[in-house]
DNA sequence: GCGATTATTGCAACTGTGTTGCAGGTGTTG
DNA sequence: CAACACCTGCAACACAGTTGCAATAATCGC
C-alpha cells in the first residue's frame, strides 16, 4: 500500500477537506486521525468510543489509539466530547464557525445524543465571578428509534 | 439512641420535611436516607458520592450503601442524577413541582453543575418519532471559585 | 528517492467510579 | 415474641478511560 490510492469509501470532498483540517493543526495526518474524523463528520449523532471502534471494524486500531486520537481531535477543536447519560464519553465533529450556542437532543434511552440546528435560545444573566463559554439546549426525551421499540 | 432528639445540626423544617418526603414513597426512613437526603437539599450545587461521603463524615456510611441511597433516592424521584464533564455522577434533590425544564451551570473547570433558577426557555420543534420529556439549558464555562484560582 | 527525526502507535498494566452477590443486622408487623 | 422484609456492609467484580515505555512510520531535508 501506500500508493495514490485514495479509498473509494469515502466522498472525496470529505476525505480531502479531512486531511486538511488536520494538517491545519500542525500535526500529521494519520491514517488513525483520518479515519476518525471522517468517520465523525459524517455521523448524524455524536458517538461512543465503543461504536467508533465497531464502525472502523473491529481490530483495525488499538483501543489506546482511538483514545489518543480522540483526545487530540478535541484539544484541536475538531471535535467535542459529551457524556451520556450511561456516563460514557461521546464524540462529534466540530462545525466550521463553531457554535457557541447549539442544541442537542439526548435520549433517555439509548444515550445517544442528536444535533439539532434549532436556535440559540437565552441571553441568561449568570451570578457574579461566572463567565460563560457555550450554551447548550439539551432536549431530553426518547429519539424515534426507542420511542417505537419500547412502546 | 431512637429517642425524640432531632439533631440541631440541621433546621428542624428540613429533618423534618426529609423524614416525611421519605415515608411518603413506603421506605423506611433510616438514617443513611435522612442524612443523604438533608444533605443534597441543602447543598447549593449537585454533589458527587465522594463530595457526599466526605460531607457525611469520612467513616460513616459504607461506599456501596451510600451509591444505593442514592439510586434509591434516584428512582423515588426525591434526586437527579446527573453526569459531570469528568464522567462522575452528580446527584442534587429534586424540587417540589419537578421541573420540566431547567437552567443549569456546569464549570467546565471543577464539573460542577449549579442550578440557576433561571427561565424555561424554548418551544422547540422536533424532528418527528421524537417524545420530548424535559428540558435542559446548559450554560458552560467557568465557575467564580475557578475563575479566581486558575486566571 | 533515502535516511534521520520525532510524533504516533501498540501493548500491558493500572486507576477510579460504579455494580453485583451474599451474609448479617435492624426495624416492622402480626 | 417471632417471622419477615428491608437495609447495610464486605468482597469481588465490571467497565471506561489513563499512563509508561518500547517499536513504528509520517514528514522533512538532502
């Protein structure tokens, strides 16, 4: 390997803006972080380790890798981490503009957590000494998936 | 000990209104229960197991029967469970007309979640198979405490 | 292209939070 | 008072994530 060959998988437009985003950072363009991100990029939920893991097939990363990876996307402010309801660390690829304000919707259920593009709601008024960074709409309830499954 | 003596430690409304809250589910009211529970109702933020077993006095409660006091507390509906951004739980006592929706502050710094009473904000629109059950404003940043000791 | 440099990877062992099973204790009820 | 059920404590476990160190491979300069 390690010709020109790029993998059909993926829509060369992802792929490549991928690669540049991470290069942007000044750090090397892994197969691993490549993998990862385009992996996240597409995903319509924010995703656990574990399912990240499943999605890359099964023994292609070391376990320890994908942590390191995932750690460094979100110190690069290529990706955010959530914790779900089962206190399990959830990933998601960052927006260009990068929201300050987003809304997401968690189901009770499943754990997994939904972005939605609803608005920026609140200009809050916070207790002295706080200073406020982002604002999160969490929507909290059962996604349609659980909703018919457990009726 | 059993005797009538309310220990002065705490207002004599809130020991009270404890035992009853507790009663009122069909469990005994045991003394693991009233501490735990007098101490989230007092306490001005959400608490972790650990910050609750030092609060009760390092020796006086077993780790496991605190985690299942406060599952109890969970499932009767006198708590919240909530999970911090280090992946910890943290509990807080439910108010009397159970919010539906709610304002926290999470400090992205310490993880702690503070409860503003701030105003229910949005009527959002879902995509459809979505129950909505509550909502939630997260406002992220930095407490005052972390504010102050990291500049 | 070819090698040196150094970030990245993989392995193994570890940490910390939360859970489960079971025996013993404590309160409640008839 | 005795039986019963609930609660507690202990020990062992499960799982998600972390750390240390040696081996590998992506990038840079030639």
């Amino acid at each position: 390997m390690m010709t020109t060959t790029p993998l059909p998988a993926e829509s060369p437009a992802e792929v490549d803006s991928a690669a540049v985003l991470i290069r942007r950072t000044g750090a090397r363009a892994t197969p691993a972080r490549l993998h990862v991100l385009r992996l996240l990029r597409s995903a319509p939920a924010a995703l656990s380790h574990h399912e990240i893991e499943q999605a890359l097939g099964n023994p292609a990363l070391d376990r320890v890798t994908l942590y390191r990876v995932l750690d460094w996307l979100v110190e690069s402010g290529l990706a955010h981490r959530n914790t779900d309801a089962q206190r399990v660390f959830r990933f998601s690829a960052a927006t260009r503009g990068e929201h300050a304000a987003h809304t997401h919707f968690r189901c009770d259920d499943c754990g997994r957590v939904f972005c939605l593009d609803a608005a920026p709601p609140a200009p809050p008024h916070l207790p002295q000494g706080f200073s406020l960074l982002r604002i999160e709409l969490d929507l909290r309830g059962r996604c349609a998936e659980c909703s018919g499954e457990h009726p």
